[in-house]
C-alpha cells in the first residue's frame, strides 16, 4: 500500500535555528549576569581636582594652581610608601606632617589651600586600606581638594 503523501513536494525552509537561538539568549543572559555596565568605585569618593586634560577635563579656565602628586607603593602585603615630591613616608603620621609642612610652604610662597590638588595614585596591587590611609593624611593635613587617580 502506497501513500500519496509520500510523493507530494515536500520545501525544504532551510536549517533549524531554534538550537542556535537558544544557545545564543543562553550566552547573552550569562554575559549579562556577569558583566557590569556602570564599572564599581573601587576608590573613596571625594571632591576630585580638576585638570588641563584628559577625558573629565572642565572647560573652566584653571590659574594659579599646584598639583601635587602622591604616588602610593605596596613593596610587601603588609605596608606602603608614600612618595611626593621630594617627601616620602610610610606612616599615616609621618605623611601627616609632611603634607602640613609642604601646605606651609606652598602658603608662604603666596598659594592658597583651595589653589592646592591633591592626586592619590595607587600603584599595582596597593591595597584599599593605604589609600584611605593617604586619604585621611591629606585631610589632617587640612588640604580640601583631595581626589584619586585610576592607576598607573
């Protein structure tokens, strides 16, 4: 016995692409769970200082002010180096007073403390406790404009 539905056309509409499409929501929804579109701060929030360029440039007109610039290494685990300029310490403490002595300096020369920026650069592998460390130096220090850097 013979079926006649056997030898009807029978369109071919080409490969199954459910398989496809289920593997490709699967990969995106992992992606998804796993990325982050905001990025985390990995760094205190503090009122950063503006600068003559780079990509958070401010389009106002910047006169008269210091950078200063503390580099903070890890050489072990367990402490840092703080280093500006020709100071350099590895105590909150001792950073504390170099900074109130290099604030005095910048005011003799006629520089105010608002004119003064300070930029916390974290090396590779500093852990987050030395940066608050610096952090709170800069402030005891009574230096207002307190900001970090991402990396170098």
């Amino acid at each position: 016995m013979k079926l006649k539905g056997a030898k009807a056309v029978h369109y071919e509409s080409g490969p199954n692409m459910t398989p496809l499409v289920d593997v490709v929501m699967v990969i995106l929804i992992f992606l998804m769970l796993t990325g982050s579109f905001g990025g985390q701060e990995h760094y205190l929030i503090s009122n950063v200082p503006t600068s003559k360029g780079g990509v958070g440039s401010s389009s106002a007109e910047i006169k008269d002010e210091v950078a200063l610039e503390i580099r903070v290494d890890s050489p072990t685990p367990d402490r840092f180096v703080a280093t500006a300029g020709r100071i350099q310490a590895d105590s909150m403490e001792k950073l504390t007073t170099q900074l109130k002595a290099m604030k005095a300096q910048f005011n003799k020369e006629g520089t105010t403390d608002d004119k003064i920026q300070v930029k916390i650069s974290p090396g590779r592998n500093v852990k987050y406790r030395f940066l608050v460390l610096c952090y709170e130096a800069a402030l005891r220090a009574e230096l207002p404009r307190v900001g970090f850097a991402t990396g170098r």
